[in-house]
C-alpha cells in the first residue's frame, strides 16, 4: 500500500495562501523531493494525496494533515527529511507516519480541532461560563439549497465540545471541525461577542490550529 500520513506546520505570511495553492506547493515539493509518489489511473493521472480538511485562509496552524501514497516503500523520516529541504519558509514537515492496510483517510475520519484564538478585547472565565450556559446558542449562517444561498438559524451548542479562557485576551476551543459537521471558529467568536454586546472585527483576531482529532479524541498522526 506504501501510504503516509503527512504533519505539517503552515506559519506566518504563508497563511495567506490558499488551499488549492498548497496543493500546487506539495505537488511540486515531493518531485523536487523526488518521492515516488502514485499517481491515479485514466486519461488524466494525478498524485495520490489528500488533505483531512482545509485550513482557511488567514489563519496558522501546527496541525495540517496529508495524506500520501507512493509507489514504493520509504522510511517516515527520509520522507519528512526530503520534503523539508523543498518547502517554501512557514511550512515545515513535523511528522510522517506509516499508514496501515485499510485505515481511513484523515478526511473521512477527522471531527474535531482545537484552536488557539488570540482575541482584541479581554474576556473574563465568567463571560465564557455565562455564555456556554444558554439553553441554545444561536448563529445565522448561509447555506447553499439547489444552487441558491438561503439563510438559517442554527444552534452551534453541541459543536463547543470544550472552550475555556487560557488569559483574559486567549481562548482554547475544541469544536466540530469535520465534513458532516463543522463549527468555524470565526462564527463562535463572533457569536461570543454578540452576547456580550463587543464590536466584533475578524480582522484583529488571530486563529491557529492547534490539532485535529478523530471521533475517539485521537489525533491523526496517532491513528490506526
């Protein structure tokens, strides 16, 4: 099978480019690197490789995951060595691990992810707590129904799996971040702020991924 999966940091001013760029970058990385990588059948081929679920544009993260498949069998550390010596400054390769017969791609089994989020008003323990203790915490958020965007109320509760206050200006948050659900740590945010009557602006606010976990808590360079 030969797969692998990929740990990757993406730091810095490179948190501006965008998912099908980073695609673009590791395309061209692993034949620099000169890794066999497989490529699919038919009139088109590509590389076998795949991403647990796109990072979004703005925001770091130390715990970006790709998935890869090669033609022949390599060590973990000679891959991660290789690819290191290609990537563009603010990406960096943390870890590489084999994948086993059979086991599931990071994107089909990610549903969670803790997020460091750096805030530009300070909140107290106590407005997180009286936050988190409504019966419902409601969101509009745009949705797309037969190719026309309609609006809808949701209740993003059940989505805040943990959230707590590190400094009056820091928050830690674990929240759905998966294809069948996905809370953006932008709208909690935002909808924290709301509660708490603050002038919300994305744009003085830092994200970072801090990991992704599948449905057991396991991160996705620990999977089996």
């Amino acid at each position: 099978m030969n797969k692998y999966r990929i740990r990757f940091s993406k730091i810095g001013k490179i948190k501006y480019v965008g998912h099908l760029d980073v695609l673009n970058i590791f395309q061209r990385a692993i034949k620099r690197a000169k890794l066999p990588i497989a490529y699919s059948k038919g009139f088109n081929p590509h590389q076998l490789m795949g991403f647990a679920i796109p990072l979004p544009l703005g925001m770091e993260s130390v715990a970006e995951y790709l998935d890869i498949q090669l033609d022949s069998k390599l060590e973990p550390e000679e891959i991660k060595t290789r690819l290191n010596k290609t990537m563009p400054i603010g990406m960096e390769i943390l870890n590489v691990v084999e994948m086993e017969e059979g086991q599931k791609s990071g994107a089909s089994i990610v549903e969670s992810g803790d997020y460091k989020i750096t805030l530009d008003k300070s909140i107290s323990k106590e407005d997180i707590e009286k936050f988190l203790a409504q019966d419902e915490i409601l969101v509009e958020k745009i949705s797309k129904k037969r190719g026309k965007e309609v609006l809808k109320t949701v209740d993003i509760k059940e989505d805040i799996l943990d959230l707590k206050i590190s400094n009056d200006k820091e928050l830690l948050a674990t929240i759905s971040t998966g294809s069948a659900k996905n809370l953006k740590p932008e709208v909690l945010i935002n909808s924290i702020y709301n509660f708490l009557n603050l002038p919300y602006d994305k744009y003085k606010i830092l994200y970072k991924r801090m990991e992704l976990f599948d449905g057991n808590k396991i991160k996705l360079d620990e999977c089996k």
